[in-house]
C-alpha cells in the first residue's frame, strides 16, 4: 500500500502553468518502483517547491540521456541528476549549486584465479559495463579513452548491461572475464565471492543540483538555500564546485593521452618547435580559426562525423592530407580546441597512418597555448573547449 500511495502522490504533482520545472535523474543504485526513492524524490520536490513559493513542475527520468537533451532544449530550469549529465549542462546555462556527499567511481572488477592483473592485460578479454548512459558508464568510458584503449579492438567483447548488477553476475557465471561496477558494489561482491579490483576510475560526487541561468537570483538562493539543509534518507549536499564540474565535463570527453607513433607535446614545447621552423596545423572550425591561432598556422579543418573514442571511422571524416607537407620525414604540429576536442587526435591518427613519420600533438591545443600567454592571431578566443 505504501508503494501505491507514494507513487499516487508523485503522480498528483502539479503540472499545470507552473513557473517553475524541476527535473529528477534518479542515481544507477536506485530504482523508481523502491519505497525510499519515491519518498526520497517527494520529500525533495516539496522542499524545492517550498522554497519556491510558486507552483513548480516535476520531471521524472530514467535516462540521463534523455534529461541532457532536455536541459540543452531549455526544457526545465532546475536539474537534481547524476555527476555527468550536471557537467553536460554547464554549457548550456546551468550552474552547478549543490553536490551529493555520497561519491561514485567505477572499479574493474576480475573473479578469483583470473590471469588479468591490470587493463594492460586484459587485451582479449570479455568485458561487461553498466548502462553506456549511467555514471558508471561514463565514467570507465572516459578512462578506457584516456589510455587509448579501443574498446571495439582491445576486448573481445564489450556488453553494456541495462542493470547495475548483472556485470557481477556475468563474472559468477563465467559469462564475462572482467566487469565494470560501482567501486561499492564491487567491494562487497569481493567480499562474498573472492576476486580482487584490478583498476579505478576517478572519484566524483553520486548527483548534483544545478540552477538554470534564467531563473530568478533572489529564488536561486532560497531554492539552492533549502537544498543545501536537505538531509533525508541517505541524500545530503555540501556546495558545488563549478570548476568541477567542468573537470568532470572534460573528463567525460577526453581525448586519449598519446597518439602511438606520434609525439604528445606541451604548448612550451610547441612555441620552441616553431621558433626551430617546424610548421603547424590548425584543424578547427571556421569560427575558431577566424576568432585566433597560433602565429603561422596553416588552417586544415578536420571535418569530424566519426565517434568520440579511439577507434573511430575515419572513412566517414574528411581531413585534406595535400596540405601537409609532401616529403613525410618533415615536422610538423597538430592541434585544435584542447583536451576534449578531438579533432586534432584524429588527423594526428590520419596523419600517421598515411605514412607521416615526425608528427608532434599539441593534445592541449589553442587553450593551452592562449592559456600560457603565448602570441595569438585574430581575436583571442575564450578558452572553453570543443
């Protein structure tokens, strides 16, 4: 009975002409159909509403996917969600308010008697990951992106499990050869089924709240105000950290850390190159290229529709190879709009597969160098990513 007057009681939000839209991204541990999630999220809503004054529309999603495309539509105006969809909003408006106590990161996870002692080793192996939009997901995503791991090459196979358990039960039935699970969850199966934590994501808090830019100054703070003293049923908030978040956003999206048969290089690196005569290469957008670069570049956009991740398919990219320079042996310099941008990866990996032999990545691009203080072409552009 409490389940069916807890979900009634969601269900009877008001929703009508409301000046207000707030949206509820439950965490990869929880479940909608759970007494303590339901009374959790009610309890968070009304205190929300409270502090308000106003009517206020509640949202429910199960797909973070989903809330981020929403939040970048301008859908709702105030967001309680996991870790990664916070930090995909930023751009969009949103100010990260208040975050979780409770963190998160994703542990690696082989059983007993296993041969893998590190990723390094689990080249060939099966491996099971949380849903590709949880924080879980994400986060081992980004890690795997970091080390320049392919993940359609590297594993033999890679499945993406809808439910946060199943990765650790594919182990117990010796459907997977290693899995990925909440670093908590992980502890505890060791605990009861043997095995051992072979590798770890970063640390970041399990949810956040954030604010849309639209919203009212004087209701931000009484809203952000009664979030900040909400303590009920295992959800509590310390202050955000803008900057982060946005960590957490470049984290999420981050370009491997080497190119192999290329050479990763500092913008000090970069500036002693060019002074040297080495040549370099611009590969952004128009709009970037004509708002700064690095003095003398040479503009070669890489036209970008592959993937985000290492093993992307070049074949459906464009880059113009006839602007690098004929003799392959020759030196030059790659970058675009930093870290998250991967645009400078991939004609790097283009590059070096038709044959170029001395090619240096400045993997921190434009924002680095702007960053350093070093001379710019053009208006300076603000250093915020791609």
């Amino acid at each position: 009975m409490k389940y069916k007057l807890l979900a009634l009681a969601l269900l009877s939000l008001p929703v009508s002409a409301s000046a207000l839209t707030l949206a509820i991204v439950r965490s990869d541990q929880e479940s909608l159909g759970s007494y303590n999630t339901i009374k959790r999220y009610l309890d968070f809503s009304q205190a929300v509403r409270a502090a308000a004054k106003e009517p206020v529309k509640v949202i429910y999603y199960r797909d973070p996917f989903f809330a981020a495309r929403d939040g970048k539509a301008g859908d709702f105006d105030i967001l309680l969600a996991p870790s990664q969809t916070i930090a995909s909003l930023v751009q969009f408006g949103f100010t990260p308010a208040a975050s979780t106590e409770e963190t998160a990161s994703a542990a690696y996870v082989v059983p007993a008697g296993s041969r893998i002692t590190s990723l390094q080793t689990a080249k060939g192996a099966r491996l099971a990951v949380p849903s590709y939009e949880s924080l879980t997901g994400a986060l081992v995503r980004s890690d795997l992106n970091e080390q320049g791991i392919a993940t359609r090459s590297y594993f033999a196979e890679v499945k993406y499990q809808a439910m946060q358990d199943a990765t650790l039960f594919g182990l117990q039935t010796h459907t997977y050869d290693m899995a990925v699970a909440d670093k908590t969850d992980a502890d505890a199966w060791i605990r009861k089924n043997g095995g051992r934590i072979v590798g770890q994501t970063a640390t970041v808090p399990v949810q956040a709240f954030a604010v849309d830019s639209r919203v009212d100054p004087a209701e931000r703070a009484r809203i952000v105000a009664a979030v900040m003293r909400f303590n009920e049923l295992g959800l509590s908030f310390k202050a955000a950290n803008a900057s982060e978040f946005k960590n957490i956003g470049s984290m999420l999206h981050t370009t491997p850390t080497f190119v192999p048969g290329a050479k990763t290089i500092s913008a000090a690196e970069a500036k002693q190159l060019m002074a040297q005569g080495t040549a370099v290469y611009d590969v952004r957008v128009p709009e970037e290229w004509h708002a700064g670069h690095l003095p003398g570049a040479i503009w070669d956009p890489y036209v970008e529709v592959s993937a985000k991740e290492p093993d992307f398919d070049a074949s459906v990219d464009k880059f113009d190879l006839s602007k690098l320079p004929k003799n392959k042996n020759t030196p030059f310099i790659m970058y675009c709009q930093g870290t998250v941008c991967w645009k400078s990866y991939k004609s790097v990996v283009v590059a070096e597969r038709a044959g170029y032999k001395n090619i240096y990545w400045l993997r921190g691009g434009f924002p680095e160098w702007s960053a350093a203080g070093y001379p710019v072409v053009g208006q300076k552009l603000k250093a915020t990513g791609d």
